[in-house]
C-alpha cells in the first residue's frame, strides 16, 4: 500500500475547469488567478501535502536559526559580566557564520597590549580532552588499541609497580571517567600514585579528573613511539586544517589572565609537557575549536560510527560531555577552567547542537559566566 494516497477532489471537473463542488474560498487576485489557470488548462489536478513518508519520523516545521538573536544574547551575557576580554566562534554546516572578539587580549595597562579576537590563543585548559579521545579512537579504529583492553600494561614498562586492581582499568574506563583510579592532584605525582588500590566499582562509579587523560596520552605515546603532542597533531589537528594549536604560549604578547578589570595585573601560563595537553594545556584560538567540532561532525578524522558511538554513550562522558535531553535535542561539547591565585582565570566552552550548529566561546576573565551556558542559552535564543 502506498504512504499516502492523493486527493483526488479536484480530479472530476466541468467542462470549463471549476470543480464539481463549490468554491467557498473567498474570491481574491490569488483564487481568480487560479481558475484562470484552470480553464486555459482543463486537465485534472491532483496534489498532496504535509505527508511523513517514513514512519515515525515527523519533523515539525519551526523557526530558521537565528544568527542574530544568538549572537545578541551571547554580547548581551558577556558584556553584562564585565569580562576583561572574550573571543567567539560560530558554525552552521561546516560554514563560519561568525566570529570575533570583545576587550583585551592584553589591555593597555600591559607591555605590548592588544585587543582580544576570534585568533587569540589562549590555554585550553578541559578544552583538550576531547582532542584526544578522538586520538584514542583513531587508534581503536585502526586496531591498534581496543576500548576493552587493560590501559596499565602498556605504560607498566615505563611505570612499574603499580597496584594489581589497575588490570581492571581499561581504555574505555579512561575516556569516560569511570575508571575509579584515585589519581594525583599534579602531573608529578602521577607515577607515585599508580601504586595505590582503586576506589570504586570501576565502569560504574563515575567521577571526573584530569588524570583519566594523563594517563590516555601515555598510552598514547607508549602505543605509538611519538610524543602525545605530534600524534594528535599529526592525527588530529592537521587533518582538520588546524595547524597552528600549540603547547608552548605564544612568544610575543601572550594573552593574560585578568582577575578583576583592565586594571588589574594580568598573568600567563608557560608551556605544558606532552602529556599533560591529553588534558589540558594546548594553546589554541575559538576558530581552532570551531574547526574542531565542524570536521568532528563530518567525520573527517573519525568515522561516523565511532562518531555516533561516542555520542550515544548512556552517561555524561566520552571524551565529550554530553546532555542527553537538551530543549531542542542532546548536545555535546566540553568546557575548560585554568586559574590561577588571585582569581586570574580562563574559561572556554563548545558546543555541538542539533541543526548543524557548533559555538565557541572563550574568555580571559574569571567573572564571565559559564560559556557551555551561555551558549547553550544564545542556542535557544536563536529559535525564540
């Protein structure tokens, strides 16, 4: 049987075109203009509409995006905050709708100040993890790593003694932070703690830490020969065309942490080791994230069924944080905090959306707003 059967009204008609039945539609330039058409084309017509022709699927027709009203909310957020300096990206289906910048990158207070924009780099901070989840699981689709597998016996070589509960640690409790490994606080730690017992059910308890993807970029690195930093590179980041995200702070007037206004001091971080950016600590700008999350979406790098597979994960975590029942839909992205004493803070978020939509916001201050929020929110906005 057919989906859907034609009206077949209008199909029967007199000898000068107007159906059978009366027309009781008001007589306007549009219905004259329609009979007029009838009777110079007497043949029957035949037309359907508003029909699902696949089961269960019925897509409502609703507002277009809005770049505009997002963009609205999200100055009208930032600027109310007091932000010291923030930069934006937006995307729809692979396409920069807009981008830019708002304050200081370094104010006028500083040595070599400049106005912040959409290609300040500024510390990435959680901004890096899902950069490498998508390494890891380039790795496991070309079958070098399997999600099932112990993480410990790769680094045990390079790490030896750690606890014998450490074998029920595998790469997929490390991606989602479920490994219930009670990690240090600093990067130095690390191989002290390796000897402690795990403190939960792993792949039950969840509990979030830097040291899940410390631990990744070590295997990472132990898997593959190469520094943590040139695989995602080479892996990663220049497959997406992003070739200019680094490790090391930029060496001519680097953005600054601002604690209050432009009339605090400001303050920077150095580079990061290695294996410290599995976490935290590349140096990129909101376009770079941008390209990050579109090429994510089109499967650049990784294929649309390890794609899916991370996003359709039951819980909060993998590699991306994922809200499963958004207003319009699930979403995902990941959001980054470095600070420092003094309240000298970066914060950044993005964000992938129904509808083609990735959004970048990033900001020098600590009295912005949550970004993953705000552009949560501008989101929303954008359909009101």
């Amino acid at each position: 049987m057919d989906d859907f059967a034609p009206d077949t009204r209008s199909a029967s008609m007199t000898l000068d075109g107007i159906p059978d039945e009366a027309d009781t539609r008001t007589d306007t330039a549009e219905t004259r203009a329609e009979r007029d058409f009838r009777r110079a084309n007497p043949r029957a017509m035949r037309r359907i509409n508003d029909v699902p022709l696949i089961d269960n699927v019925i897509v409502f027709p609703g507002p277009v995006f809005d770049r505009f009203a997002f963009m609205q909310r999200l100055l009208l957020r930032m600027e109310a905050s007091g932000a010291v300096g923030y930069s934006w990206a937006l995307v729809q289906n692979g396409r920069l709708i807009d981008a830019g910048g708002v304050g200081d990158a370094r104010t006028p207070a500083e040595t070599n100040p400049r106005e912040m924009d959409e290609r300040t780099r500024m510390v990435s901070a959680s901004l890096a993890k899902p950069i490498c989840a998508v390494a890891v699981m380039k790795l496991v689709e070309d079958g070098v790593l399997n999600l099932g597998e112990p993480a410990y016996p790769h680094i045990a070589g390079t790490f030896p003694g750690g606890h014998s509960s450490l074998d029920a640690v595998t790469i997929e409790h490390l991606l989602t932070h479920t490994s219930c490994y009670d990690g240090p606080g600093r990067l130095s730690q690390f191989p002290g703690t390796l000897s402690n017992a795990l403190t939960g059910t792993t792949g039950t308890t969840q509990k979030y830490e830097n040291w899940n993807y410390w631990f990744l970029a070590l295997v990472i690195e132990a898997v593959t020969g190469q520094p943590y930093a040139d695989f995602a590179r080479d892996t990663v980041l220049s497959p997406m065309n992003i070739n200019n995200m680094t490790r090391e702070v930029d060496d001519e007037a680097p953005c600054l942490y601002y604690a209050l206004d432009p009339s605090t001091g400001g303050s920077t971080w150095s580079d990061f080791t290695a294996t410290s950016i599995g976490a935290y600590g590349w140096f990129g700008n909101a376009i770079h994230y941008a390209k990050f999350l579109a090429h994510f979406r089109n499967d650049t790098v990784l294929s649309g069924q390890t794609r899916q597979q991370m996003l359709n994960w039951h819980r909060s975590y993998f590699g991306f944080r994922l809200w499963q029942n958004g207003a319009r839909g699930k979403y995902y992205g990941h959001g980054g905090d470095f600070g420092r004493r003094g309240g000298r803070d970066f914060h950044g978020g993005m964000m992938g959306f129904p509808d083609g939509i990735d959004a970048v916001l990033l900001t020098n201050s600590p009295h912005a707003p949550d970004p993953e929020d705000v552009l949560i929110d501008a989101y929303h906005a954008a359909y009101d």
